[in-house]
C-alpha cells in the first residue's frame, strides 16, 4: 500500500510535474513553478459555485478560498522514493520538491521529470510566474552532460527538459537545448526526450536548431486565451506563440502545449483557444488551474470545477486531438509519458 505522506492546500503555480535540475525557477511563457511559495489566504471568502463550473469572480480587495478538489495527498511507492533518495543523495535540485509539486511522487513513480536548463533568472516578467527576472548568467556550457548524467542516474523513461526564457542569446539558447536532447540521447538510448520551449521570438532558424536533435516531443504553452495575453504575459504574443507551435508541427515533430484557466477567460475563449492550437497542428494539449504563487501576482479570478475540466477535455479530443490531460492539478508535463504513447497509437492506426 502507498504511504501517505501529508495532506496540503497547493499554494504554488507548477505546470512542470516533477521538475528535476540544477537550476531554480520555471520559464518564462510557460506555466511556471512557485518554488514552495503559499498563495495568500488572508481575507478569503467561500468559492462559489455557479452553473458555468467557475467558482466564482473576484471583486476588489476579494480572495478566493481553495475548494475541496485542490486538497490532495501526496503518496509515495517504492519507484518515488528511490529517485527521491537519488536526489537527496547527490544534492539535486528539484522544483518539485520545493515547489511541493502535487504530482511528484506519481511521476516520480512512472520514471518520468522535468529538468530546468539555462538558468534561473528569466529575461521576461510574466504576471503569472514566480521565476526572477533580470540579466541571466552566461549558459553552463557543462549542462547538457550534466543533465544527461543526472538521467541516467535516476534510471528515466521519459525526459521532461524546460528552460527560462533567454531573450538576451541571440539564438535563444537553442545551441544548449540541442546539445541538451543529443547528451541525453547519448547516455541513455531508450528514454524518450520531451521539451518545453521558449517562443524564440518563433524565428524559424532557432527552432530548427532544436529540432534537429529530434526529441520526441516539443512543446510551448500558449498560457492563456488571446484576449488576456497581454495582461498576463510579458513581452509574449499569442499569435507569435501559435507560429512557434504551427513551424513545429509543420516539421513533423509532435506539437504540445498548454493553457491556464481561472484567469477571468470565458468558456468560449477557452474553446477558441483550443481551436487555434488544433488548426495550428498541435496534437497534445494540457489544461490546469491557475494558482498564483504569491499575493503580488496575478489574481485567481475563478476556481473551474472537475467537471468543467473533464468537458474541457472531451472538447478537445472531439476537435481532433490526440491527448488532452485537464483536470485542475493537471501541470503542462502531467503524465508526459502517457501522452507519447497516445499519439504513438494515433499515428500507427493511421
């Protein structure tokens, strides 16, 4: 049986399950990590229920108490707690430990993480991410082997590799997330290799860069519907994303990406969201609550309910995608592995 190991109120805003480097902080355009930061509960009021599966808006001065559904317990297995003695062992990083990531210990148990490359200071200030901003320090030209070692050691199946955003490399740090995924694939011939991009400003040069070590997947979270794009986003563009994720697709490499509810979108931007990253050609798609990591970001304007996320997730796979995980712990790298294999089976039934 799983122990259960504690029970807690997720105060951090994480898409990256089971994050693993040497670096701290999630990237910028993507859904980042609170690194263990408590959202701010003071002054809550009820989460209200209503017939559009939102739990409520904010008013001024107002916040929105967790419901039920956002306490979990976290439950570790003999896989789990081997990798995390690995960890421990060799003084790794991980996000998701610090960050208290809810799905750890469940992907930790499927042989499967996320490492964080190029630093821990981002060159965008997302309203959404806890990541620091400012000037980056040059990238380790070490890394790759680094993360390629630390691979192996932990014995993964699925590799998960995510960056901060580097707007001051010229090429975007794409020569490092090259020489990332062949290191990987070097020492470890039989994982599969799973990356979460930046935009590269969706210059074609750079992403063919990374493109060229053929991961298995490659992803970049369009975050939010258009609309709130600027708001929430730093410096990124919702269409500029879309290009990033269309010159992907059109490559011939398995496209992902991932969005955020509970940001003040309707029902209807989230379906069009949908539709725009379908028509761009992505095939994996994630959906998850947003939670901010502390009081000074963006606000949580409504908590979706389960079953607003499961019709979310029927939408999608009506609109022809081949895997949609949404729920509202759902992180962009939840059960990464699971979504290889669904496409894998679309494309061999083709």
């Amino acid at each position: 049986m799983p122990k259960v190991r504690e029970t807690y109120e997720q105060g951090c805003q994480s898409t990256e399950q089971g994050c693993v480097g040497n670096q701290q902080g999630c990237g910028s355009g993507q859904q980042g990590c609170g690194s263990g930061q408590q959202d701010c509960r003071s002054g809550q009021q009820g989460c209200k229920s209503s017939q559009h599966g939102y739990g409520g808006g904010l008013q001024k001065h107002e916040h929105l108490r967790k419901p039920d559904w956002l306490k979990i317990s976290l439950r570790s297995t003999a896989d789990s707690a081997e990798v995390e003695q690995i960890v421990e062992g060799r003084c790794l990083h991980t996000i998701c430990s610090s960050g208290m990531c809810p799905n750890k210990a469940e992907c930790w148990s499927r042989r499967t993480a996320t490492f964080m490359i190029l630093g821990d200071i981002c060159t965008r200030n997302c309203r959404f991410c806890a990541t620091q901003t400012g000037r980056p320090l040059p990238p380790d030209e070490a890394e790759p082997d680094k993360v390629a070692e630390s691979v192996k050691l932990m014995g993964l199946k699925h590799v998960v590799v995510t960056s901060v955003t580097r707007d001051d490399l010229e090429d975007h740090g794409a020569r490092i997330w090259a020489r990332t995924v062949e290191a990987i694939r070097r020492d470890n011939p039989d994982a599969t290799i799973e990356l979460l991009i930046s935009d590269m400003d969706a210059r074609p040069e750079l992403i063919d860069v990374v493109l060229a070590s053929r991961p298995d997947i490659v992803g970049h979270n369009i975050e939010t519907v258009e609309r709130l794009t600027p708001e929430v986003r730093s410096r990124a563009k919702y269409r500029t994303s879309l290009a990033t994720l269309k010159h992907i697709a059109d490559s011939g490499a398995v496209a992902k990406s991932g969005l955020m509810v509970g940001l003040g979108e309707s029902e209807e931007e989230v379906l069009t969201t949908l539709r725009d990253l379908r028509e761009v050609g992505v095939s994996i798609v994630t959906i998850g609550q947003y939670l901010r990591p502390t009081k000074e970001h963006y606000p949580v304007k409504a908590y979706i309910t389960p079953q607003k996320f499961e019709e979310y997730r029927l939408a999608a796979l009506d609109m022809g995608f081949s895997y949609c995980a949404s729920a509202p712990l759902v992180r962009s790298s939840y059960l990464a592995d699971a979504a290889l294999d669904a496409v894998k089976k679309v494309c061999r039934t083709k």
